[in-house]
C-alpha cells in the first residue's frame, strides 16, 4: 500500500480517491450562480494546490476567464502564485478576509474582486453563523482542505495551518481533501475546539498556553467528503525579510521597556504570553528577545516564523501556540530536522482560538503588530493606504490589540516616498482610516523612541508620541500643527485642525512626499 493510502485510516474512504480532472465538474460556475468555496489554509501553509491549480488549468485552457468566478472564504492569505493565477484568470467573484497576493490587490483595487475585510477570530466565528452566504442559506458548497491525513473514522487531520479549516469543513455541502504526502504528517500537533453558537456559549477553558482542551482532529461528517487526492507539492515557504538597523533599534526600544516594566513591578520577570506580527521588526522583536536575560518565556499568537525557530532552539522560549507554522524554505528544512523537540512545544490551534479576545485578555497575551500610521492621539490605520488602497487586511491585530494586557504598535519612523527617501512619515496629525483607535493603543515605538501613553490625555499622549517617536524631519511641523491646532481650538480634548490634518498625505499624493514645506 502506498504512502498516500496509508494515510487514509479509514478504509471506507479507499473508494474516493480520485483525480483532480474529475472533480471539475462539481466547480461548473454561471454569473447567476457563484459558486461559495472554503479553501483550508493560512499564510502561505497548509492551503489547497492540486484541486485550485486543475480548475484554473481548465478555465484557461476553455477560455472561461471571466465566466467560471468563484468566492472565495479562507482563513488568512494563501501562496500568492495561486491567487495570482485565479485573479489574472477573473476566477475571483468575492474574497474573504486577508490576501497578500500582487495581482489580487491590483484587481481589488479596480474594483474587479470584491474583498471583505474582518477581525480574523470573528471572520470565522461568522462564517460559521452564514452571515457571508446568507442568500444561499449560509453554507458553503465545496470545502477544498490539505490534510495530514484522515483518522480511523473520517476526521481530517490537518496540515501545516489550522485557520478557518473546521468551520469550513462544518458547513461545507461537499468536501475535497488533499492529502499532501510531500511532507512529512503534523498529526499530534493540533487542537481543534470548535466554539458553539450563542447565548450561554461555553466558556473557552484556556488559562495556560500548554493545555489542550480539545481533540488531535477536526470533526468531521466523512459522508460529505466526495474525493480525496493525493497532493505531492510542498509549501511555498514565506521569504524571510532580513533585520536592518531600524527593525534592530525597534526592537532594541521594546526590550528596554520589557526591563523597566519588571524592574517596577508591571510584569513578571518571563513577561506575560507574546504575541508578534510578521515581518523584519517582528523577526528582530523576536531575535531581541532570544538575545535578552528574559527566559522561560511563551508565545500566544497567529504565525511560527522563522524567528521563532532560534528562539525555541535558545530554551528560552517553552512553547508557542500559532494558528499556522509560516515559515522559509530554509526555516521548513531546519523544522523538520528538529521536529520531534518542536512537536512537543509548539500547538496549533484553530484561528477562532489563537486569535479569541477572550482567551487574549485572560491570559494577558503582550501584543506586538505593525500599522502603516498612527496619528498624534494614537489611532492606528494597518489596511488602507492614503484611506483607499487596500493592502492586505487588518489580519489579527485587532483580536489582539483590543484585548491585550499591552498593545504595542511598531513602525519605522519614515519610509520612501517616490521623490523623498523620508517622504512618509509613520506619525501624522490624523490618520485617514482607522483600525485601531486611541482606545486601545498603549505603547508606540519606532527606532526614535518609544512613547508609552497609559495614564495619558489625548493632548499629553501627542506631545509625547511627537517627541519620542516622530523623525526628527517631521517633529517641529507636528509640534507646531498641534500647539496651532489648540489654540485655534481653544484647548479641545483632541484639537485638530480639519482643514489641514491631511495636507501631508495630499502632499504625498501630489507630490511624492508628505514633507509639503519643502516644496
């Protein structure tokens, strides 16, 4: 029996194995009737190939772009060349709720696809309750999911993510799994809870990262699963973005302040669960920590990354709990030689779980995420660029921001302009959108500073952002714009001047730079 069969525990299920090209009949697609698809899968792991890839073979080779369009429900992004290739083919009606791919942006930012964007515990919760299929009865019609493997009675065992894959897999009217024998199994690494619906909804039974409160699998009604197909493709690891000496600084700012909290007392001396964002600040906030006195430490957050990996090797970090191991090429290769010590650190829970304010606020989860802006009073705006351009989505950081024991937004000063290489700056009078209001934030930092605002009044909180945070290109405008903006104002709560609050990011518009009083 081959490797892909023996991975087929129950036997009953031999008889669906199948090839991708006959399952794409059940896809057939017209403009009256969008087909709704759950696709398993977060960050560039654990998310469906052979059946997406076939589909997208038949429309191109058709000539069906444009008329065979699906929408799409996924717990986070996926491998970007996917739903590149979906997008440029317009096979993409309607996306939910986070894509990082270039040519899905592009359509969503003409209009051509449809995006919704949501708080990424919620997303699931209310895909669960129908809220985005309402009109077809609150299901989905196909569940495409990569899996580990399928238990002795039916259940599906995942593979490198969990996301929204129960859910999916619970309202599905029909079910393709893809067992990827390419990989090595996860099985054993997973904690699959599924939440029930209100009211006297249970109350989620986590007080310590290490427990587990539910089962190795995700249930699963084995009668809707109609194929099962062998996948022998690995993940597309995520690129690494090297640290450089902004990311180092940054980090450098918050593991200062992590000492100072335990020397006054406000944290304990292994700090409180963390939570990190992706990227070179969160690689270097991690590296930081791997680097410090700090020990004993553990981690309740979205994403493993590659930073994750030397921080476990370290001992200094004794378990993590991820929705999804996001890693490299590189980091897979140093994964799977280490597996057996990683299997016993590290649970993958489902993105409802790792992502629940609940759970975040009872453990005192510190949060760490990156924003584009935050503005002088502390509201942050992390998914639309100038207000309108929709980069990926606000992901997890709000779960996390809202209900952390400390939320911590961290931003390089400035970034390049088209015409400034200090064009953008990251702290401006008011951001254009927000994701995050001044509710929720309590600490900003960039490579200039760190401005820690608990205790603050809006007008104390800009002082000190402005003074700690902002580069030094920018300060004495944002000082002068908010000691104006006062007394124009007469000393308002949070003074702002409408006519001007955004002139910078006119400028920016206009002229490539936000640094308007150069020109």
């Amino acid at each position: 029996m081959s490797e892909f069969e023996n991975r087929i525990r129950d036997k009953s299920l031999l008889s669906r194995i199948t090839t991708a090209d006959k399952l794409i009949p059940l896809f057939a697609s017209t403009e009256k009737r969008r087909l709704n698809l759950g696709w398993s899968g977060f960050t560039p792991v654990g998310y469906p190939k052979v059946i997406p890839a076939a589909l997208a073979d038949h429309v191109e080779k058709n000539n069906l772009q444009g008329k065979w369009r699906f929408n799409l429900f996924i717990g986070a992004s996926i491998d970007a060349e996917i739903e590149d290739r979906w997008a440029s083919l317009q096979m993409i009606d309607r996306r939910w709720p986070y894509q990082t791919g270039k040519a899905v942006n592009k359509a969503i930012n003409k209009g051509e696809i449809r995006m919704g964007d949501k708080h990424l515990s919620m997303f699931a919760q209310d895909l669960f309750n129908g809220f985005y299929t309402m009109e077809e009865g609150g299901g989905l019609d196909v569940a495409i999911v990569e899996a580990s493997a399928i238990d002795e009675n039916g259940n599906i065992i995942p593979a490198g993510s969990v996301g929204a894959a129960p859910e999916i897999i619970a309202i599905a009217d029909k079910i393709i799994v893809e067992i990827n024998t390419a990989i090595p199994s996860f099985e054993g690494m997973h904690d699959i809870w599924l939440s029930d619906a209100p009211p006297y909804k249970k109350i989620i039974p986590i007080t310590d990262v290490r427990q587990r409160i539910g089962t190795p699998f995700i249930p699963t009604d084995k009668n809707k699963i109609v194929g099962i197909v062998e996948s022998a493709i690995p993940d597309n690891g995520r690129a690494v973005r090297g640290s450089d000496a902004v990311s180092d600084a940054i980090a450098a700012n918050i593991i200062d302040f992590f000492s100072h909290e335990v020397k006054s007392g406000r944290l304990p001396k292994n700090l409180l669960p963390l939570q990190s964002g992706v990227g070179s600040i969160a690689n270097a906030v991690v590296m930081g920590l791997t680097n410090s006195p700090f020990e004993n430490l553990t981690v309740y957050s979205e994403v493993l990354q590659d930073g994750f990996l030397p921080f476990l090797d370290s001992g200094k970090c004794r378990f993590i709990n991820a929705t999804s191991v996001s890693l490299s090429n590189e980091g897979f290769e140093h994964w799977w030689k280490n597996y057996d010590k990683y299997r016993e650190s590290v649970l993958l829970r489902p993105m409802q779980i790792s992502n629940n304010p609940e759970i975040i606020r009872r453990l005192g989860v510190i949060a760490m995420n990156t924003p584009v802006e935050v503005d002088i009073y502390a509201h942050a705006n992390s998914t639309l660029v100038g207000g309108v351009r929709m980069l990926n989505g606000i992901g997890g950081s709000g779960d996390f921001c809202r209900a952390a024991y400390l939320s911590i937004m961290h931003a390089p000063s400035v970034r390049a302009g088209k015409t400034d290489e200090l064009g953008i700056s990251s702290i401006v009078p008011k951001v254009p959108h927000v994701d995050h209001t001044e509710h929720d934030l309590d600490v900003v930092v960039t490579e200039q500073g760190l401005a820690d605002l608990r205790g603050l009044c809006p007008k104390d909180r800009a002082f000190k952002i402005i003074d700690k945070c902002a580069h030094p290109a920018y300060r004495d405008y944002l000082r002068d714009y908010l000691e104006r903006a006062s007394e124009k104002t007469k000393n308002a709560h949070e003074p702002q001047i409408l006519s001007e609050c955004y002139k910078m990011h006119i400028s920016l518009e206009e002229t490539g730079t936000m640094r308007f009083w150069e020109h």
